[in-house]
C-alpha cells in the first residue's frame, strides 16, 4: 500500500493510498480521511463510513466536493472512498462509454467475458478494501456504508446482501430499481448477461423481500433530479420496503438536482445518522 | 446576462451566468450563491463576498470545493466568483503557461501589448462585476472581498487601492509580495512592462505604506504549502503592516498546504469575519 499524497484537512488527514488488488488484478486508488481522533497524540481507532461514488467519478469527487470533512472531524469518524471501477484493465470498448466499464464498474461482481476476471467491485468494496484498510490504518470494523447514484445502489445492495456487516446504510439519488432502468439495463446484461433472473441479486428494490436484517434504509432524493423519471425510481424502493415491512425513510427534497450540490448540502443529516448507529453520539 | 444553470444548495441557489464584458472585452462567466433570505416568498437583498481565485481556476473552484455555502446560507452572505482571465481573446501565447495569460489574468489592468486591451481584470472585479450583480441580482453594495494565492493578491490589492469600498478583507496564501517572487516578475514584466516602479500599485506590501485606510487584513498560511517559500511571502507584508501600523491577523496553521482542504478547514472564519464587518451578525 503507497501513500501517493497527504493533505492536512479539519485536523485530520485526507490520504490518498495506491495498493494491488487482488479481487480486481490491477492497481487501484483510494482515498481516506482520517479524523483527529484517529491521529494524534494519543490516536485511537475509529469507525469508517465507506463512500461509492457514481458514474464517471473517482476516489476523488466525494472528498472535493462533499464537505463531508468538517463533522466526519468532528464526530470522530473516517471516510473511506474507493474508486468507481477497475483502472487500465485494457478490455476492449472499456472506455466507450461514460455508463459501462471504466468509471462504471456498478459495485457487482461481473459474471460475463471478457468482464469477469477484473469487474469485481462487489467483493473489492466489501470485502478486500475494509479488510486492507482495518489491517494498515487507525479504524475499527464498525463500518457504515453509503453512496451516490450508481454508488446509492451499491451501498443498498452491499447492505441488504450482508446482515451485521454494516451498522447503517443511506443513499443519494440511488438507482433503486436497476433492473427497470437503462443505466442497469446495460449494465447487467453486460456484466452479467441476459438471464434476468441473474439479475436479482444486485437490484435493491428485488433485495427487499429476503431482506434478513432490517437496517432501516436513509435515501435522500431531489424533486428536480434530471435523472429521478428514467433512472432512479426510487418509488420501487419504497414499495417493495412497504410490503415486506422494510424501514425506509425517503425524503424529497424540492427542487434539488443530481449535482454534488445536492449532496454537500444534505451530507451532514447522513453523517449523524451513521455517528448514530456506530455509537459515536 | 444568461443565466447558463442553476443548483438548488443549502436551500440557496448556485447559479452560473454568461455575459458580455466590457472592461475585458469578450464574453465572460461568473458564478453566484444566492442565500435563502435572498430568495423566498420575502426576499431581501443581501451583502456579497467576492471571492477571487487562484491560477488555472475558473468560477468553479472555490464553489465546488470550499465547502462555503453551508455557513454562507444561514448568514445571508451572497458570494460571487468571477472567473481568473479574459477567456478565448486569441492573444498569441495565452494558452503557453498556466502562471500567464489564461487563468492567470492576476487582477490587474495590462498595460503592455498585446495584453492591455483584454486583460483587465482589476478593472473587472473592482467595477464591472458588482455593477453588474448590483442590478440585475438580489445583492446589495455593501462588499467583502476574499480569495486564495493569486486570488489573494487581488484581494488585497482590490481593498487597498480602493479605500470605502469593501467591509473587510481576507486572503488564504496570497501572493504577498508579488514584485519579489518568481509568478509575480513574470506576470507583472509580462503585463505592465520592464519598469518595475510601475508594479508597485499592484503589490500588496508595497501598497501598504500609502493605505488611507486601515481596514484589518486576515490572512491564513499553512506551513507546508509548497509554495510558502519561493512565491508567496507573507513575512513581507506582516513586517510592511507592522512598520505602518496598518492591522494584520497572520494565521499560520501547521501542516496545512496550498490546496481546497486547506480552504475548506478555514473558509467559516473568513465567513464570520465578513459576516461580522457587513453587520450579519
């Protein structure tokens, strides 16, 4: 693991770290901040919240945009953002398109050819990257997860597919039904072929019913998201959490968009709801 | 003035206009924070911060990365950022070198050729712009004027040179001392001239001797900011101030670098410290 860069922030620390990985075969990036509470004098380890960006992002987009720094400072927890898809894989068309492949890797592991050896970003978010980050850096395994879009579909699916793994869950903008939207669409037929029964394993909405823990689920949602009518649904969400006796709480927030924007000005609420559940207030 | 977007954020609004210039002689975009008391079903115009930023940015940056709109919403506080140079005036070599030319305008009027028809930025955020935002947007003239490393220097050098005009002034980094360092002999041979007794109006320790006002400077420095010591300099304007009893706050924060995490841990501060000159609170 090599530290690429350091940046002092709210007194804590945003690394950025390159390591190998095995789950994806190549080299991957990743960004971490570190409150004061883990550094210090006298450091003690901290709980992480894991962030998955959406399409087209990197480790990057959270930790410049978020603002999430200032009260992850404050309430004493990390931040843990990896990137968004395998990198320089060299798989042919991986860069064609801003929805599939680079930048795009859907946090699914791909079943199909030529994507399989490297698309593997289920097992790398859940399982390689807070197994490397728990070994070498000041956290504990008290983790929470959330995301953005394509990353608001993934920290629902890596929380619904893994009882007591995560202590709590949210999400913005999630694509909340992916098996009923283009962007999931071509994904999973891509990833993982056309055999939609296969699909159902990574759709959060198709999760619900055999849901073996009942995390209560925070998903923040603008009225004026350009992506809300074709994407996102997250109306399935709520529907399937109605039925099979889910806790959701859905908040529309009007006139908000897609943007980071959004994001910045609603992360806080997120932040205290995971302090929350990982006792850190 | 076109109005290019709009971003819902922190119950304000993030906006980005398109308009022609006529101190820079082109087409220029701004972007503006808009608060909720400035919005709403009874609205009120509201005090601007003008935030200028550093070399290669545009008005993006610091909206994106600053993490200033959340403080800024409850206060009241409009903030405007211009963009950093004339854009797309074909001037031969504008595009040679990110310390010269576009993104790197440096708040000055040129006076050498063939600069000095379109590079007049000083012109432009000193006049223009608020013109411009005080008519046509819900802002009042009562003005406060920040910004970071070369956006520094124009801060400072904005206020000094125009005494009543600005509340309060602030700086992260800047280019203390801009006729003594390596960015600022290029910019200033480059746009003024050889003649360096003509530099002096545009250099904030040479202009501190003939303030007519003493309006109090804060400025934040990090002491591992890559470019403390070879380009920005503050000793020299501290020692300036202190020999001309102009006041000074030099905070110089350990560890902390040249970049937005070092803007964002301390952008409340500055915030306060406007909010408290425009009487917001």
């Amino acid at each position: 693991m090599e530290l690429l860069s350091t940046n002092l922030c709210f007194g804590g620390e945003h690394r950025r770290y390159r390591h190998a990985s095995h789950a994806l075969a190549c080299d991957m990036e990743f960004a971490v901040f570190l409150p004061p509470a883990a550094l210090g004098p006298e450091p003690a380890p901290v709980p992480v919240l894991y962030w998955l960006s959406g399409l087209t992002c990197t480790d990057q987009n959270f930790m410049q945009k978020a603002g999430a720094q200032r009260l992850a400072a404050q309430l004493g927890l990390a931040i843990v953002c990896p990137d968004t898809s395998p990198r320089g894989v060299n798989l042919p068309g991986e860069d064609d398109s801003y929805d599939f492949g680079s930048g795009a890797g859907f946090y699914l592991n791909a079943t199909r050819q030529p994507w399989a050896r490297h698309y593997r970003m289920y097992d790398y978010v859940v399982t390689e990257l807070p197994a490397l980050v728990e070994a070498r850096l000041p956290v504990t395994d008290q983790r929470a997860i959330s995301g953005h879009s394509m990353g608001g579909h993934g920290a629902l699916v890596c929380a619904l597919r893994n009882p007591g793994r995560y202590r709590s869950v949210s999400a913005f903008a999630p694509i909340a039904h992916p098996s009923q939207c283009p962007w999931g669409e071509k994904a999973f037929s891509g990833y993982l072929g056309d055999d939609r029964e296969r699909w159902a394993a990574w759709d959060a909405t198709l999760l619900i019913p055999q849901a073996r823990e009942r995390l209560p689920l925070l998903v923040d949602q603008g009225t004026a998201d350009e992506f809300l009518d074709t994407q996102l649904n997250p109306e399935a969400l709520v529907d399937a959490c109605e039925r099979h006796h889910h806790p959701i709480q859905l908040r529309m927030h009007r006139g908000y968009d897609h943007s980071y924007f959004f994001i910045a000005s609603f992360i806080d609420d997120h932040l205290l709801h995971h302090a929350q559940a990982l006792g850190l207030r």
